[in-house]
C-alpha cells in the first residue's frame, strides 16, 4: 500500500521524524533552508515543524551559529531501546570475547537505510585499535557491517538497496567497483571485506546475523596500516565466524 492509498499514515509525523533524522545525519547544526534541502520539504512546512519540535524539547537553537540541533531528549528514547533490545543482550559477551581475542574493536551494527548505527561496541586493547563511538553512524555502502547485511537480504529488498547504495557512491565520487567487488564476495562467503573505503587507515569485516527477528551485524574494525588484508581474510574471519556460530 502506498503512502497516498493509506489512510492511517499520517503525513504530519513522517515530516516532523524526517527533520529529526535529517539533523542526526549532518552531525551538526541546520538551518531551516539546509532541513528543507535535506528533507525535501517546503521551506514553510519546516518553519513550522522546528518550532513545534523545539517547543517540545527535541531540538533547539545551537548557541555557536544559526540552526537547529538535536537536544538530549532524544536519548531518553533511544537508551530505552536499547535496553529493551535482545540482540544487544545477547550479542555483549560474544563481542567482549571477539575483542578478548583479538585486541580489536568490536562492534554491533543495524541497518538504517543508507546508514548504520553501532549499538553497541567494544573497545580494542590493541595500541593501534580503532575507536568507534555507540550510536555512532556511517554510510552503508563503505562499511563492512552494511554490506554484509545487505548481502543476507531477499533479493527483492536488496536490489532496492544496492541501487541506492550505489547513487549514494556515485553522487560522492565513492568506488562503486570495491562496494561491487565487496558485495559479490559477501553473497558468497557470508563475510564482507572493506579495505580503506569509509576512511584511509581504518578497515572492517563483518557477518550478518539474525537473533529473536532482529536483523544486524557483528564486525571488526581494524587498522589498514597494522593489520594486513590476508590477516582479515584468514585469521580474524575464522575468528568472527565462531563468534556468529556461537551466537546461532
């Protein structure tokens, strides 16, 4: 059913929603021009609708420059999801030992459209372990969490998101071919491989899993520079491997 068919949808909250997602993509303050370039919305509609969620407490005006930003409320929400969350529950000690094992970071990531979120992370030991921050966020098309979990998808859902995945490469000047080359082995292997995709000197590797009808990703993040491609592709991959079995 479409959005124009269904009578229960209610257009006013999809926009109001829009602007919050819009604002914790950017990471930083928006003005009502840039929500209204990033939503789509009219300028008029946005107006309205950043008074209304400021006056709520959502957002509000950033002290630095003119703009919006996101307010601690909205943690209140997410904390409480992620609590109540079984995959979390069941995924921590499984991504404690991961790291246990290997002095890398680990981490738990779902899928957020063209994003994922860390839910949930575990700190290398390692000097040289890469640092990621839960609820932090990155695009889908150059990270090992996204791609894999594109690769478990039914084919219908995936096309939609490959394609997607792909527009979003393109518009950026991102490498299609190694999102390309990325996905065709994870399909086949269960296990996905980005190399310096998201940012030079950080790689990951990631295997898709399904816990109690939530689906997301346990992946490693590693340093490019001390951490080999045949390290990934063999030790650190039989490594993640036991961990998705233990879990299943």
């Amino acid at each position: 059913m479409s959005r124009d068919t269904d009578r229960q949808y209610v257009e006013a909250l999809a926009r109001g929603m829009s602007i919050l997602e819009a604002l914790s993509r950017a990471q930083r303050p928006l003005s009502n021009g840039e929500i209204a370039v990033a939503t789509g919305l009219a300028p008029s509609t946005v107006t309205r609708l950043t008074h209304t969620l400021t006056h709520l407490g959502y957002t509000r005006v950033a002290q630095e420059r003119r703009g919006y930003e996101l307010t601690l409320k909205n943690l209140a929400l997410g904390y409480q999801v992620l609590e109540g969350l079984a995959l979390i529950k069941r995924t921590r000690s499984t991504l404690r030992q991961l790291t246990d094992e290997t002095g890398e970071t680990s981490a738990l990531a779902i899928l957020d459209g063209l994003h994922i979120t860390f839910v949930d992370v575990c700190q290398g030991s390692n000097p040289a372990a890469v640092r990621l921050a839960t609820g932090g966020r990155m695009p889908t098309a150059v990270s090992a969490g996204g791609i894999a979990q594109i690769a478990a998808m039914d084919e219908r859902e995936r096309r939609v998101l490959v394609s997607q995945a792909r527009s979003y490469l393109r518009q950026r000047d991102g490498n299609i071919q190694a999102f390309n080359d990325s996905l065709a082995e994870a399909m086949e292997t269960g296990i996905a491989i980005v190399r310096g995709e998201w940012r030079t000197g950080i790689s990951g590797l990631a295997i898709a899993l399904e816990i109690d009808g939530d689906t997301a990703a346990i992946s490693i993040a590693v340093a490019t520079d001390s951490v080999s491609e045949a390290t990934m592709r063999g030790a650190l991959t039989h490594t993640l491997r036991e961990a998705a079995q233990r879990l299943a």
